[in-house]
C-alpha cells in the first residue's frame, strides 16, 4: 500500500526555480560578452580597497562629531 519514493521521483519532473532570482541569473549570463577577465581584476582591485574605503569614509562621518565634542569640551572648561 505505502508507495516507495524512488517510485515517486520518478513520476515528477524537478521543479524548476522562478521568479526574481531566475530572471536575474538570465539576465547576467546574456550580459556577459566573455571579458571575464578584466571584470575579475576589478572586482579583486574593488575588494581589496574597501576596507581603505570604508575607513576613510568613516573617518569623514566621525570627524566632525569629534570636532564638535571637543569644542564643547573647552567651553565647558572655561566656565
């Protein structure tokens, strides 16, 4: 009575994945135009700035916070 998986596995066909995920994947295999090799470098170069790129954009975000506390520091001491 039970069926046996194999059995069953046999009869249907794999699903296949739709949606986003699948339009995008299309859309980046037809993009490729086989200059694999030029956008490897670039994303290597990319990744091994971003660490240099986010610190520096870090440092530009907290500088000014910094400044603005220290100014507030020396009024507070003058008083």
């Amino acid at each position: 009575m039970v069926r046996k998986k194999t059995e069953k596995n046999k009869d249907t066909e794999p699903k296949k994945p739709c949606g986003r995920k699948q339009q995008t994947h299309q859309a980046n295999q037809m993009a490729s135009d086989g200059s694999t090799e030029t956008s490897d470098q670039r994303k290597d170069l990319f990744n091994s700035m971003m660490p240099m790129i986010m610190m520096i954009m870090m440092m530009a975000i907290i500088a000014p916070m910094l400044k603005r506390t220290a100014q507030n520091d020396e009024g507070l001491k003058g008083q």
